[in-house]
C-alpha cells in the first residue's frame, strides 16, 4: 500500500508538472499576437511581481507546514488546528505583501500606469491562502493538488480565448483568473469536509510563530527567483515595456525547457539516495547531453523561426536574446543533475544551498554594475545569466570532486 501511494504521488506530481508547462503555453502564442507588444510586456511584467506577491504569502509553509501535518498522522484535530493557524499566518502575510506591492506601485513607473490592473492581479493570488496545499501534501493526497491545478488553470485558459480579444481586454486575464480560483476553493473546501477536518484558530502570537519557524525556507525561495524574476523586475524598471515582453517570452520558453529537466532530476533521486553510483549520473549525462546539445544547435540556428512561431514576427527581434540564452539551457541540467541527485545524497544540503547564495550575490552584484557603468541592456542581461549558471554549475561540480570518494564507482 505504502509502495502503491508513493507511485500515485509521484504521477500526479509529474502530470501537474506537465499540466503547468502546457496551459501556459497554450495561451502563449495567442495572447502574444492579440495584445500589443507594450501591453504583452505589462502583463508579463506585472506576472512576474505577482511572483514575489506570491512568495510573501507563501512564506515557505509548503515545506513546513507541510511536516507539521506529517508529524500530526492520522489527528485531524491537530491537523485543523494546524491549517487554521497556518490560514491566520497567511492572512498576516498578505497583508504586508499589498503594502509592498503599493510601495511598488508607486516608485516603478510601469505598475503606476497600469495600476488597476496591477491590483485586481494581486486577488487571485491572495486567494491562493484558501487553496491548502500544504494540507493535502502531508496528508499525501496529491491527485487534489494536482486535479485542483487543472480545474483552475484549466477554466481561465479556456475562458482566455472567449474574453480576451485585444488590448483593451487586459483586465479579463486577472479576472478569469479570480473565477477560476474561486472554482477551485469550492472544490477544495468541499474535498476538506468530505474528509472530516475542520479549521480551528489560535492565537495572533502561534500564527506569528508559524511565520518564524517558517522563515528559512521563504530565504531559500527568495533566493532561487534572482536567476529570473529578478531580472525582469529590473527590467521593468529601466527599460521599456517591449523590452520586457522580449525577454519575458524568452525567459518563459527557457523555464519551459527546465521544466523538462526537473523530471529526469527527481526521477532518478531515490536510486542515487540507495546506490550513490556514479555509473548513473554518467549514464544520464551521455544520453540527454547530446540532446540538450542539438537543442541549443536548433536554436542557435532557428531562434527566429521559434519566435515567429511561438509569439508571431514582432517577436522575432528578441533572437538575439533568444541565442544567448542558450549557456543557461546548456549548463543548467547538469547544474540540477548535480545539486540534490548528486551532492543531496551524500548530505551536502548546506552546501548545495550555500552554491546558490554564491551565485545569487553575483548575478546581483553584475546586475550592479551593469546599472552604474550604463551598460544595462537586453543583451547584456542575458550574457550574465548564461554567466551565473555556468558558475553555479561549477560551485556544484567543485563539491562534488572534492567528494567524489564517497560515491560508489
């Protein structure tokens, strides 16, 4: 039984993390032909600050939260106590992410044109606090998780193409995504009442302690967005909307191929945690290496015709961009392959994430300077993040030589 429910995670973990590669793509190259080029970079600008939005809220209780309901077994009385005060947290929580976001509003010209927009964005993912995934997670029922992605995800892509027509039907995206987080809190909610758990709330000092205890895991969050929702925030601040549709539509194929990557990684995890054989991760290397190689070949050589494809021909200018991104699609699997496949096992958790503060502080530390000598652009972005991973990948291989002893050959 054990066996049989850590099968049927496992798939619904990877149909949810197809599900999220897919829907987004879908509306891709329709919403990049009906919306302007300045109107396509607000929304993915405004997109991309939803992420820290997010964060904020998030506050890293998908991890710790969710042990505490793995600790909590089968007691759904603690289990409520626990939802409920983690749901006071989050209620604490969304409240300074707003006062941010009208911080923002007000000093970056871009969300201070687009200000309702920006705002009615920001339900959807204050909505996001009635969704408990967390709960389901350590309860282990990721099929409500992943069906409640799809249902969601699912109704405001379908409605995308019903409602959104042109410029001045901007406002429909966040709004199609309220109805269908609303869809999905019925659901979940209904799911949490067929179960028997009811939410009962403590006091302001344990939801406080909550967001303590969970502190840690929201660094680490913040930590791994420089690499790219950073960069586009800058973006939006220095440079013009079309610049930020460029590059967020780069940024966006780029993250779809990762997610590609991600399966294979945790795929072969739990044999690397019973064999630490190198003879695996050399076997994995030698089969998708070549193929990542002819992937950066194909777009190396047809990054237009990807673009006019994907975003139609006002989007073919960001080839350039497109062309340089290709050191990050090369050096990030095996960047991945040897964080927690690789040096995971061998119980180097504070030093894989010690290799991505290191390269966070000079993927800031470039951004710097590229704005004090005046050389900020597109393309110069672009080169330092192809930079930052190659260093990253090389902090990752470093720890591992020096270890290698400890893997079985």
């Amino acid at each position: 039984m054990a066996k049989g429910k850590v099968v049927q995670n496992t798939v619904m973990l990877y149909l949810m993390n197809f599900a999220k590669i897919a829907l987004p793509l879908i509306t891709l190259p329709y919403l990049t032909r009906v919306l302007s080029l300045n109107n396509y970079g607000t929304f993915t600008y405004v997109k991309t600050v939803m992420i820290y939005m997010q964060l904020i809220i998030d506050f890293g209780f998908l991890f710790s939260a969710t042990k505490d309901i793995v600790e909590a077994g089968k007691d759904k009385k603690k289990i409520g106590s626990i939802t409920g005060n983690v749901l006071i947290a989050k209620f604490i929580l969304s409240f300074f992410s707003l006062l941010f976001l009208i911080i923002l509003i007000i000093f970056i010209p871009l969300l201070r044109r687009n200000i309702l927009f920006t705002l009615v964005s920001f339900v959807p993912v204050f909505l996001t606090v009635f969704l408990f995934d967390f709960l389901f997670r350590g309860i282990e029922e990721m099929q409500i998780i992943t069906f409640r992605y799809i249902l969601m995800k699912g109704i405001s892509t379908g409605l995308t193409f019903i409602f959104v027509k042109g410029n001045n039907d901007l406002m429909w995206i966040p709004i199609l995504d309220i109805i269908g987080t609303l869809v999905a809190i019925l659901w979940v909610w209904r799911t949490m009442n067929k179960m028997g758990i009811t939410l009962s709330f403590g006091t302001f000092k344990e939801a406080c302690n909550k967001i303590k205890i969970s502190a840690v895991y929201f660094v680490s969050d913040i930590v791994s967005t420089a690499f790219g929702a950073l960069n586009t925030l800058i973006i939006g601040i220095l440079l013009s909307s079309s610049d930020v549709a460029f590059f967020g539509l780069v940024s966006q194929l780029v993250a779809a191929v990762q997610a590609m990557y991600t399966p294979i990684v945790n795929g072969i995890y739990p044999e690397m945690v019973k064999t630490k054989s190198l003879g695996l991760i050399k076997k994995v290397l030698y089969i998708f290496m070549p193929l990542i190689v002819i992937g950066c070949l194909i777009v190396f050589f047809g990054a237009g015709i990807v673009l006019n494809i994907i975003g139609g021909s006002k989007y073919i200018g960001a080839g350039t961009v497109l062309r340089l991104m290709i050191p990050v699609l090369f050096f990030s699997f095996p960047e991945m392959l040897f964080s927690w496949p690789v040096l995971g096992v061998i119980d180097k958790v504070k030093e894989t994430t010690a290799t991505t503060i290191e390269a966070t502080i000079v993927q800031i530390s470039g951004l710097i300077l590229l704005i004090v000598f005046n050389i900020f652009t597109l393309n110069s972005i672009t080169i330092l993040r192809g930079i930052t991973e190659f260093i990253l990948f090389m902090l990752r291989w470093r720890i591992f030589w020096r270890n290698r002893y400890r893997f079985n050959k």
